[in-house]
C-alpha cells in the first residue's frame, strides 16, 4: 500500500465532521432542507483534499523525513 499522506487525511475528516454539522443544522423542530447534490459533496471534498496532500502539496506534517 502507498504511504498515504497522514495531514490530508487528517484535514479531510475534519472538513467531513465541519460540513456535516454545517448542513444538517436547522432551526428546532425543523428537518434540514437541502438537495441532494449538496451532501454529494463531502465524500467528494475529502477524496478532493487527499488527493491534493498525496500528489500536490505533498506535505506531512505527522510524517517527518528522515535527514
């Protein structure tokens, strides 16, 4: 298995955990209205952000290189 960058996939699940609470909050006694297109976009973010940490930036802040 590749060696996954640890700080993106750190990164992806606190954006997963913020946008869920973002969008299932509601007033009380309300069901959160929102389309269906909407929640496709945390899967999407979090496969969106570690692939931006493993190929791009391809910085690990938990994983140090070894001098």
């Amino acid at each position: 298995m590749k060696n996954r960058n640890i700080t993106g996939i750190v990164v992806a699940i606190i954006y997963c955990v913020v946008l869920y609470v973002f969008l299932t909050d509601a007033p009380p006694g309300e069901a959160p209205n929102n389309p269906f297109w909407v929640y496709l976009l945390i899967p999407l973010g979090a496969v969106v952000i570690t692939s931006l940490f493993d190929y791009v930036i391809k910085f690990d802040l938990f994983r140090k290189k070894k001098k």
